[in-house]
C-alpha cells in the first residue's frame, strides 16, 4: 500500500514540474504567467518601460515566441499593446501583438486604449489598430474621444484616418466640449480644416 501511495505522490510531483515548465517565462526565471502575481507582471518585458524604449521587432518576436503574456496589465492597468503605443512608431510590432491575441480594446484604470495613445503616431500604426477591431469612438476620463486625442496630438493625418474610420467628429466629452472646439482653442489649424471639411459643427 505505501509503495502505491509513493507512486501517486512521484506522478503528482513530475505532472506539476511539466506544468510549470510549459508555463515559464521565455528567460527560464521559473515564474508563472499569473495576472494576479505582481512578481509575474515585473518579469514581463512587454510591461517595461526600459524594455520598448530600445525593443525592435524581434526582440518583440523573441517575447512572443517565448511565451510573454501579451495579455497581461500594469499596475496601473496599462498593455502591451499600450507600451508599443508609447514606444514604437512600426506597425509591424502592433500586427505581431495582435497576432498573439492581444486585446485591441482593453483599457487602463482610467478608459485608456492602446488606440488613445497611438494618436501621436503615424496613421500606418493607427490604422493597424483600427483594421484589428479598435474603438474608433471610445472615450476616456481624461481627454475624451480617440479624436480628441488626434486633435490635442495636432495630427491631422490621424484625425483624417479616424474620420474614414467612422469616428463622430461631433461627439462631446463630459464637459461639451468638441474635437474641433479643442483644435481651435490651441490655434491647431490643419486639424480644424480636415474636422470642417469632414462636417464637424462650430
């Protein structure tokens, strides 16, 4: 009977040594992707800001590759794609995220999408976010709508792929203000050409 209970006992212990192997990070540290795990989230480079300032795509790939959780949050609540906002202006490292199941729409603490930040970028990397199911239309506590965001960014190329895209160029924030209203008040004046031109209302 012992010798039965001391088989069961090695099998449960070799089971859980293959798990954990099949969940480590891809530099071999021995922590669980565990969104839960502060310790977890601190390994990830896709959370580091130190990691995207130098990252290129395969550096991204070799994450990627290697199991990098793509769905994992800050502490703050920020993604992945989030980071790459705020970093990378290649809209290659946004479709290789993307690719690894990335939620285009998850948002921070505060309604911040990965779309939000793209707005300073080029409209290649825009419209990668866009073509992957992003929120055209979604609004945020602090600066209001993704067009909000593009005008405050004086982007009008952005503003215009945003535009194409569907987003209301009327939409108000909490407190009434416009897209074009925040264009104007900052003299920003290719971007309130292309909300005129586009039907935006004075």
């Amino acid at each position: 009977m012992k010798k039965i209970w001391v088989l069961v006992i090695a099998l449960l212990m070799n089971s859980q040594i293959v798990f954990a192997e099949n969940n480590l990070f891809g530099d071999g540290s021995g922590v669980f992707v565990d969104l839960e795990d502060e310790k977890s989230i601190k390994k990830n480079n896709l959370l580091n800001d130190d990691w995207w300032i130098s990252a290129t795509l395969k550096d991204l790939q070799y994450e990627i590759k290697h199991r990098a959780n793509v769905r994992a949050k800050s502490s703050i609540g920020l993604t992945p794609l989030m980071y790459a906002a705020k970093y990378s202006r290649n809209p290659e490292m946004f479709a290789a995220l993307i690719k690894a199941g990335v939620d285009v729409n998850a948002t921070d603490e505060e309604g911040l999408t990965a779309l939000m930040l793209a707005t300073s970028n080029n409209p290649a990397v825009v419209q990668t976010l866009i073509e992957a199911g992003a929120d055209v239309n979604a609004e945020d506590e602090a600066l209001g709508t993704v067009l909000m965001h593009a005008a405050l960014d004086n982007n009008p190329a952005v503003v215009q792929t945003l535009i194409d895209a569907g987003a209301d160029v009327n939409a108000k924030d909490e407190d009434g203000r416009t897209a074009l209203m925040l264009a104007v008040k900052y003299n920003f004046s290719a971007v309130v050409q292309v909300l005129i031109e586009a039907g935006a209302k004075k």
